[in-house]
C-alpha cells in the first residue's frame, strides 16, 4: 500500500465523515487531503451523499462534504455502464450495483462503506473480487498499518 493505493468511498461513508469529524470516515478522507491515499467514488454515489445529506442531516454536513470534495485530489468516475451494472446485480442489491460496478472499475484496492447489509455477504466475499470491502474503521485498523509510510499523519 503507497500514496496511489486507490480507496473508493461508498456514500454511506461520505455521510458519515460529513457529520462527524471525529470517526474513521473522516480521517481516511484526511489521509486522503494528506496525500496518503487515492480517494476515488463516483458521480451516483456522490449524489446519493448529496441527497442524504440534504434530507436528514444538518446544513454544516453538506458544506462538510463540499469541502471535502475540494480539499482532497478526487478520482469521481462516470457513471458505470449498463451491462457493468447488469453483472453487478448478480453479487448485490440492485440499488447498490452502481456502487459494485463503479468500483470494479475504478480499479480500487478497496471499497469504504458501513452498509453491512449489503455489502458484507456471503455472496460479496466468495465472489472473488479484485479489492477489499471493509469499514473505515477495519481499514484503519488492518489495512492502513501496511502502508509504506505508515503512520501518516492524521
């Protein structure tokens, strides 16, 4: 793991570092900042953030995750195709294939999210995917200490 190890965010995790600056979603998005990390998502999961913010959360948590998105070098990706998608729904959620497909093709080492739900079944794990689905706080925990430069500051 180096500073071009890509890390995609599910929206569940922009959320959270959006509200609370204090948890793990929040200092990957810092290690992010640092230069630490490849921050990489997509334009659907950004919007599903956006509109979750909105809705249930403080004003401050948008401008949290606005600044975020202009403080961090972000990869933010297309949308995936259909048929990427289409594949995607045989391992997922229909409502979370984008999330699968964008990652798969953002070529990531790991994918951020705390939808435990969906994401951490069966199905996903002997899937045989090519990158880590983990928490931000499993990634801190098990992951981060493999950097090359690690600690990096937080």
């Amino acid at each position: 793991m180096n500073r071009d190890t890509r890390v995609f965010f599910d929206a569940s995790v922009l959320v959270s570092a959006a509200y609370s600056l204090k948890g793990g979603s929040s200092r990957v998005i810092r290690l992010c900042e640092l230069g630490g990390l490849a921050a990489v998502t997509s334009i659907l999961v950004l919007n599903e953030a956006e509109r979750n913010l909105r809705e249930d959360f403080p004003s401050e948590s948008l401008q949290r995750l606005n600044s975020f998105l202009q403080t961090a070098p972000w990869i933010v990706l297309d949308l995936p195709s259909a048929q990427a998608v289409a594949e995607c729904q045989r391992l997922i959620d229909a409502d979370d294939a984008h999330v699968l497909a964008s990652a798969l093709a953002g070529q990531v080492s790991y994918l951020l999210t705390l939808d435990r739900k969906h994401f951490f079944t069966n199905r996903l794990s002997q899937a045989h995917l090519p990158f880590v689905i983990c928490t931000p706080g499993e990634f801190i925990q098990q992951y981060l200490p493999q950097h090359e430069d690690y600690p990096l500051p937080a």
